[in-house]
C-alpha cells in the first residue's frame, strides 16, 4: 500500500455504522489524523491496543504514539514509515436498536389456566462506552468489511436479550402471578427491571445500555378465544349458581352424547371427562323408569312395572300410587319430596303457619289450626 500522510474518515449520514476500518495500514509519523465529533480513533498493531484517539486533529508523532513508538523502537521525528491498523468507532448513542422474541413463550395464565403463545418486541439504545474494551474483546470476531453497521452488533446480542426478556416475562407472570390479560400497566416497571438484567451482558464489551423498551407483549387470536371462552363460562356459573350450573353442564353432556354417534361412552371420551367422570356423573342421574314401571320416591331407582318395593334399597313403593304434587307456580308435576320445581325453579316446599307451625292448604287465607291471616305468607 501507498504512504499516506492524512487519515480521516467523514462517517454516514444514517448513522447506522460502528465500527469503521481504515484501508490503509501504511502509514508516517507526521501524519495527521482527524476524528470527528462522536468518533474515536483506535491504533491496533498486532492485535494490541496501541493509542486511543478522542475527536480533534493530531500530528502524528513520538509524543502522540508513546505506546505505538515503543512497539515498534522507531526513530524520533522525520517522515519515519510504520504499519498500524486503525479503526474509527461511533460513539454516538444508537436509539432505534430494535429487538423481539421469534419463538414464544409457552406459559400458563396463572389467572385463567390457560396455555398461552406470548411474544415480546421492544426498541433499546445503544452507545460506545468503552472503545479499548470493545475493540479488545470484539475485533477478533468482526467481519474483515471495512465498515460494521449496528445490524451486526443486533445479531451478535439477540440471543442474550431474547433469553433474559423470556425469562424475565416469565418471571413476572407466573412468580408474580399477573395474568398476560393484565400486564399492560405494568410495561414501565418490566422495562426497567429488564433494562437492568441486560446492562451487564453489554458492559464487559464496553457497551451501554442507554435506553430499553417493552413496546408490546401479546399472544395470538386463538389464546385469546381460548381466555374469553373461559370468561364466558365463569359468567354463566355466576349467573346460574353452583347446582343449576352444574345441572345445565348435565344436560349439555347428555344432549352431546345424543347427538354422538359413538354413544355416551363417546361422548364423554371426546369431551375430555374420561370414564370415571361418566360413571360419576352417572351415579347421580336417575335412570328412566321402564313403561309402566315405578320410580322409587327415596332412591329414585327405576323399576319394573307391578314392583311393590324397590329393587335397589328396598322401600315401599305404594305411595308412587298417591295423587301426584303440582307446582303452584307453573302446574307442572313434581316429585313428593322434592323443595323446587323442576320446570321453573321455584319453591314447593309446604306452606306453615308462622305461629301454630300447621300446614296450610293450597291457596288458604287463614290458617286451619289458628286461624291467623296468612294471605301475606309466600
């Protein structure tokens, strides 16, 4: 290469570069050398740091090169040649360093108990901090390009910050126990505990972390089917309570296997209860009496017909052949034991008067025992 005697470099008006190699490695002492505002200047021989130059003009000499001068036992003053490798490195702070999880992260919803697909992006900044210990401890595995553009740098780090951000998020949702539904107002608050994690994985190669943003953390469509379906479910077992709650999912069951061409047993297979759920829910579901037969008013077991006693636990079943009770709200048939109608819900239960305790008549004003008003009485 041909001697030069000034060595400069003007930078990129994006500002997206890092590190700059100067082609020419030949050079004099009486050089200058210019480096520009939010540039450093680097002189490396051998792979070893020799002279770190900050923004201003220089002339090169023994006075400017002390480390370089003793490296290589040059002469004092004159156009004396020598070979040095430098490198220009941008030290202003990179805003717009942008990163974000290819792969998401598999966690369970601690509110809802769902199985969640979450994926996190976010923008940080970047700045030089350290040119000696960057150059140390990353210019043996840069590209031999002249220029490296911060897209580089990217690719160097993302898996760090993607594993700490995965473990972070992690953290926050199952430790912490707040629901993915319910993180957004807690984005400033993981930003900052993960700006603080990453700070150090970039300052041993003399990088800075001069800003880190969580700008969204979401999962997909079908996740959030899968929460609203859940929030559908808990609405509807507010509304209905425990026992008709339970009794509705009854009903629902048995329609499917209805539908199901593989039969209940199917029915139950495909809906995830398995057989013991089937048997069960079985046990508490009274089979339906064959034509003609009785079904059993403590037991509720079917019967034959002509049976006299139950065949399953043995008690009488001549009051089957009693008057059988009606609703007084809807008219509807109903069990002699049973306190609520099945088709509407409400009470049966007896009315009794409030004073002498008797039983009163459907539709009595005033009681038979006492004769207190009982008009009022529901």
């Amino acid at each position: 290469m041909a001697i030069i005697d000034r060595v400069k470099f003007d930078g990129l008006s994006s500002r997206d570069w890092l590190v700059y190699k100067h082609p020419s490695e030949q050079l004099v002492f009486g050089t200058q050398l210019i480096v520009g505002e939010g540039q450093i200047a680097v002189f490396v021989k051998g792979g070893a740091i020799c002279d770190l130059f900050a923004s201003g003009t220089y002339t090169l000499d023994a006075q400017n090169l002390p480390l370089l001068q003793r490296i290589i036992n040059l002469p004092f003053g004159g156009k004396t040649p020598f070979a040095a490798e430098i490198y220009y490195l941008n030290t202003v702070t990179k805003l717009d360093v942008t990163w974000g999880t290819s792969d998401p992260i598999l966690l369970v919803d601690p509110k809802y108990s769902t199985r969640l697909h979450i994926r996190a992006f976010g923008q940080m900044g970047l700045k030089l901090k350290d040119g000696g210990l960057f150059i140390q401890e990353l210019i043996g595995v840069m590209p031999p390009a002249q220029l490296v553009r911060f897209d580089k740098l990217q690719q160097y780090f993302k898996g760090v910050i993607v594993q700490k951000i995965k473990v972070i998020i992690a953290d926050i949702i199952i430790n912490r126990k707040i629901s993915a539904l319910e993180i957004t107002p807690h984005m400033d608050e993981i930003s900052d505990y993960a700006a603080e994690r990453i700070k150090s994985e970039f300052t041993r190669y003399g990088l800075d972390v001069a800003s880190f943003y969580i700008q969204s953390i979401n999962f997909p469509d079908e996740d959030f089917d899968a929460i609203n379906g859940v929030l559908e479910k808990r609405a509807e077992f507010e509304l209905m309570g425990d026992a008709r709650y339970a009794a509705a999912r009854t009903f629902d069951i048995y329609e499917g296997a209805a539908n199901n061409q593989n039969g209940v047993a199917g029915a139950f297979a495909a809906g995830g209860l398995g057989l013991s759920a089937g048997l069960a829910l079985g046990a508490n579901v009274p089979a339906p009496p064959a034509p003609g037969g009785a079904v059993c008013p403590k037991c509720h077991s079917a019967n034959q017909p002509g049976a006299v006693f139950c065949s399953h636990c043995g008690a009488s079943l001549a009051v089957t052949a009693e008057p059988e009770r009606r609703c007084p709200h809807c008219e509807a048939a109903v069990a002699r034991d049973a306190r609520f109608c099945p088709s509407c819900g409400k009470s049966v239960a007896p009315r009794v008067c409030p004073d002498c305790g008797k039983e009163l008549r459907s539709g009595a004003k005033f009681c038979d025992g006492c004769g207190k008003d009982v008009s009022g009485e529901v």
